[in-house]
C-alpha cells in the first residue's frame, strides 16, 4: 500500500522526534544528571573542606597551649599561676583555666574578666580524644548561658610525682563563625557532630539532630527523606578530633538543572517537529489543490 506524501511526512518526524526524544532521555539525560551531580558535590566538598581546615587549625592551634604550660609548670612549679596569667593575657579567648589534683584539695584557676564567672561540670561522654595529642581530651560544648559555646582542653600530668588535671575553657565563637561563614543558602545546612549528638550549626530550618552520623574517618555521602523530599549528607572527619562535619543539601539542588535540561530539550525537539508536521500539512494540501486545477479542465474538455 503506497503512503500518501502526508502520511510519509508525518511518519517521517515521528521516527525523528522518537529517535531524539530516546537519545535525550536514555543517553544525554544520565550523563548530565552524573555530571551535575559530580560538580556540586565536588564544589559543596570544597566549601565544606575549606571550613573544616580552618576549624580544625584552630584546634591544633588552641592544643599548643595546654602542652606549653604543662611544660613550664612541670620544670617551674613555683610560677603556676604567672604562668596561667601570663598565658591568660597572651590568649583573650581563654574563659578560664584550672589545675587541681585528686590528691589533695588545692587549686589553681586563673579566669578572664570579661566572661562571667560560671562553674562547668564535665561529664565523661563530653569528651573525644585529640587526633593531635593522645593525652589530651576536648570537649566542644553548646550551652544556653552566654557564651553559649565553649571548647574545653582536658590534659593529665605530673609535678613532683603528684597526678594533676589542667583544664582550659576557650571561647568558641570564632569556631561557630567559621561555620557561620559557610556561603550556603537556607535551604543548607552545615553542623558539627560529636559521638554524643550536634554541638553546633548554621541558623537553618533543617533539624540536625536527625542526621544520623556516619562515625567513619573518610567522606560519605548518604540520603534522607522529608515527605516529599529528600537532602544528601555529606560528612567529613575532622583531622584534630573525634568530630564531625555534615552539611545537608537539597535534592532538589542537583535535580533541577536535570529538570530544566528535559524541559528545554524536549521543548527544541517537538516544537521544531510539530512545526514540520504542519508545514508537511500545509505543502500536502497545496500539492493536491495543484493537482486537482491540473486534473479539472482535462475532465471538463472530454465532456464537451
């Protein structure tokens, strides 16, 4: 059965549109969701790299300090509390630092005026183990009272063969700024994690606390669902200490570029077949209506 040229024309653009259509969604639209994908993980890794060096030279930083005065107090026992002045003045975001013994009842605090006067009570959960120093403990703290945030360093030693604890408390806002200063949107999230739960976070609207952390030393990713939508999280481990990064991102973060590469792929194939369609449409009709002038006068001089 021959086709007429209408039929050829549209049977024409189908198989094309089909064929396109086939390639974008089979082909082209897997190879850009992987690479959308790989450069925002890749970009929101850097970020998330970048404040977590910053943070953790921090830490390695702040655990020079309690070393250094162990050293000193260790070789002059005399000067303890010069020596906790001293470095007191030296490092303004010192709160308070403590040397006591549970081998007898003196102490030795030295405290910075500015910050009011509190007692802190550690608990043993508080505490991960310094990825710099073995011996030394810290324990980043989100309270309620201001400062609201503190990092305490936790080391043992030794003087004249008698067991001492020095502790110093610092003041953790310039940590919380690091990652504060994440140029995240707010549908992001960016929070540290201990072994125990969340110390801190970005203002967000996304809870943390539901994050379930990963206690693994290399980067994962993983994907949680809220209702109709869904966030990846991407965890990182701190190099100084037993903590965590996590920064949430929306799904929707990597899906709408893919969504907008459909839309406008599928709008550039079918609008320009539809438009031969009804050219097709249109140059089937004139040829007829030519055909049909052509064919008319022959019909009408045989009559006669």
């Amino acid at each position: 059965m021959r086709l007429s040229l209408l039929k050829k024309i549209l049977l024409a653009v189908g198989i094309i549109t089909a064929g396109l259509l086939s390639y974008i969604w089979f082909i082209a639209r897997p190879e850009y969701e992987a690479s959308i994908l790989a450069e925002r993980l890749a970009a929101v890794r850097q970020l998330q790299k970048s404040s977590m060096d910053n943070i953790d030279r921090t830490i390695v930083d702040w655990s020079n300090i309690p070393r250094f005065i162990i050293s000193e107090i260790t070789e002059k026992p005399s000067e303890g509390e010069t020596i906790l002045q001293m470095m007191m003045a030296l490092h303004p975001e010192i709160i308070q630092m403590r040397i006591h013994s549970s081998a007898h009842s003196d102490e030795l605090m030295s405290r910075n005026t500015s910050y009011p006067l509190f007692n802190l009570q550690f608990t043993d959960s508080v505490w991960e183990h310094s990825k710099v120093d073995s011996a030394l403990q810290i324990a980043w703290l989100n309270r309620t009272e201001l400062p609201t945030l503190l990092l305490a360093m936790q080391m043992q030693f030794q003087v004249h063969q008698l067991p001492f604890t020095l502790t110093v408390v610092w003041n953790a806002k310039r940590l919380n700024d690091i990652l504060a200063g994440l140029p995240f949107d707010n549908n992001y999230s960016a929070s540290i994690h201990s072994s125990s739960g969340v110390i801190a976070q970005n203002s967000t609207t996304f809870k943390s606390g539901e994050i379930r952390i990963l206690m693994d030393t290399s980067d994962t990713v993983q994907i949680i669902n809220e209702g109709t939508d869904s966030r990846r999280i991407l965890t990182s481990a701190f190099k100084s200490s037993q903590l965590w990064i996590a920064v949430t991102v929306p799904e929707k973060v990597f899906s709408k570029p893919v969504e907008d590469f459909l839309f406008y792929s599928v709008l550039l194939t079918v609008v320009p077949m539809i438009t031969i369609a009804i050219l097709g449409w249109l140059l089937s009709y004139q040829i007829k209506r030519f055909i049909k002038k052509l064919e008319t006068p022959a019909g009408t001089a045989g009559e006669n």
